[in-house]
C-alpha cells in the first residue's frame, strides 16, 4: 500500500517534471522568436529613423 503510494507520487513528480521542461522549451523558442521580429524590427526602424530603439 505504502509503496504504491509512493510509485504514484513519484510518477506524478515525473509528469510534473516533464510537463516543466516542455513548457521551458516552448517558453523559450516563443522568447527567441520574439526577440528575432523585434530584432528585425528594430533593425527596420533603425534604417528609417537613424537611430537605436531599445525595448525594454
């Protein structure tokens, strides 16, 4: 009883554990995909205007 209490906690830590770092992944590639088309953005305004545009 007490072990397979234990195994069920354990698997769910495991999902959690997953579930975390699937999130962090897509978390991250949605950052770097932002901080690229602000990137190119950036760069487009800096031609026209002349000048940097930092966001923050």
């Amino acid at each position: 009883m007490v072990l397979s209490f234990f195994m069920w906690i354990l698997s769910i830590e495991f999902l959690y554990y997953i579930e975390n770092k699937i999130r962090i992944r897509v978390g991250f590639c949605l950052w770097t995909l932002l901080s690229t088309l602000d990137f190119s953005v950036h760069n487009e305004l800096k031609g026209i205007n002349n000048q940097y545009i930092i966001v923050i």
